[in-house]
C-alpha cells in the first residue's frame, strides 16, 4: 500500500513539474513575442511576403498549427487546431496562461467563444474560437496609440 502511494505522489510530482515547466517555456516564448509588439513585430518577420498582406514570421508559440504576421492590422497571429469539443476549454486555457505570465486577469466571453487580456504597456491579445481552430493575436501598437479604444483622457 506504500509503495503504491510513494508512486502516485512521484507520478503527481512529475505531472507538477511538467506543467510548471511547460508554463515556463510558454511564457518565455510569449514574452519574445510581446516585447518586439511595440516596434510592429519587425524583428521576427521575415521579408519573403515582399509587401504581402501576410508575413511569415520566425517566433513561434508554443503547440501552434502556424503562427505569422498580419499587416492590415499591425499583429502577430497564431492558430491552433482542436477538436470541436475542445475548443472552449482551449480558448479559456490560453487565456488564462497569457494572463499568468504576466499576472493580469484575462475577460473571458462564453457567448463569443473569446477572451482579452491586457499586458502591461497596454499590449493587446485576443484569443478566440471558430470552429476547430483556435486564433491568438497580439496587437503591435498600445492600445493608446490608435489600435483598439482611445487614449485615456479623450
């Protein structure tokens, strides 16, 4: 009886460790990501679109199907597929990682299957679910400058 104890408790402790680690590497990953936002990703973009709508980029999130950079709206996109039935859970699961990493609380909307978080330096990242896929953007302006709600005290 204790051996079986002593294997569960070394079982819980790897699945601990496991997880601890994968958030760690997820965080450090997004935090590549959110620091070049402000200067409209450059840094990770490759210039193979010449111009394109759409720019292949060379940081990628952690478990993503295809992560790229989008010029009409200045923003960094990752997408995940999911079974249908894990889409919600998904949505939820990402957002509140993202919000972990930089201990802000994500808004989470069943109704639109979506979430928003706020990082510091007013960096926005919506996730939301379409489907069997689940999207990520991160605007590469503060949301101050023009790229989501007026600046404070308009």
């Amino acid at each position: 009886m204790r051996s079986a104890w002593c294997v569960g408790i070394a079982a819980t402790s790897l699945l601990v460790t496991a997880s601890a680690s994968f958030a760690q590497s997820f965080c450090s990953d997004l935090d590549r990501v959110v620091k070049v936002a402000p200067s409209g990703f450059r840094s990770i973009r490759t210039d193979a679109g010449g111009g394109a709508l759409e720019t292949t980029v060379t940081q990628s999130l952690p478990g993503a199907s295809w992560c790229w950079y989008e010029d009409v709206g200045s923003a960094y996109w990752c997408s995940w597929d999911v079974p249908s039935t894990q889409t919600e859970n998904h949505v939820k699961q990402l957002a509140t990682a993202i919000g972990g990493c930089y201990l802000v609380q994500a808004k989470y909307d069943a109704s639109t299957l979506s979430a928003f978080v706020d990082l510091p330096n007013s960096i926005p990242v919506y996730v939301n679910g379409v489907g069997e896929m689940v999207f990520l953007s991160i605007g590469g302006r503060r949301l101050d400058e023009g790229a989501g709600r007026p600046a404070e005290g308009s």
